[in-house]
C-alpha cells in the first residue's frame, strides 16, 4: 500500500473531491521518510540562487527508499506536492531528487534528459 488513507478521508474520495491539502497531509503522514528528503530539498533550493538543490545520499534502507519511490513515481502524489510546495520535482536513479524552481530551465532540461540519466550512472549505482 502505498498511503496510509484514513477511513474519513477515503469516504470523503468515495463521494468527491479531496483537496491537494487533505492529499498532502495523507502523503505527509503515510512516507515521512520521503517527506522529510523532499521538504529537505526545497528548503536548500530557497536559498540557492539559482533556485536549485539535489539530494544525493542513498536512503538508510529499503523501506526508505520504497518511500521515495512511490512519492516520486506516483503522479499524482508528485503531482500534489509540486503544486504544495510551487516546485518542479524531478527523480534520477533510485533516491536522486531534485527540485527545480524553473521548470522550463535548461539546468531542468540538461537534468530529465537522457545525457544527465546517463552521466549519473555509477556501479554503486547499478542494483540500487
């Protein structure tokens, strides 16, 4: 299972709309680990210049890392808080994330692309 959904909170899906709040707050609660790297992140990016920051520490363990990749391979939990934080979230590897202020930017483009896929390989890297 991906989050953790409370009884109120999947009723309230059953019958509409949630809100990227409510949303959130789920994911917030359901992958801390991921939550912690990722708000880790955009806080490093608001103080950089360029408005960028990356986080390249392997998680601790498996379960930390399972966090990170349903947070980030989900769209519609990228989704959620790239529209929370005002970010443009991007994943490389297992457990590189980035967060971009300027989507359109050519440091974002160079990043998502197949050269930057590429150039962040490593052995280490190969089975993580």
């Amino acid at each position: 299972m991906s989050l953790d959904v409370s009884p109120a909170l999947l009723e309230k899906a059953e019958r509409g709309e949630v809100s990227d709040a409510e949303f959130v707050a789920c994911v917030r609660e359901s992958l801390p680990y991921a939550w912690e790297v990722i708000t880790g992140v955009i806080a490093e990016a608001d103080t950089a210049a360029d408005g960028f920051a990356d986080n390249e520490t392997p998680p601790p363990d498996e379960t930390a890392r399972g966090q990170l990749l349903r947070a980030l391979a989900s769209d519609a939990i990228r989704g959620g808080l790239e529209r929370h934080f005002g970010v443009k979230l991007a994943f490389q590897n297992c457990h590189r994330v980035a967060v971009f202020r300027e989507a359109d930017g050519d440091r974002y483009r160079a990043f998502v692309s197949p050269r930057g896929q590429l150039l962040n390989q490593s052995p280490e890297l190969r089975d993580c």
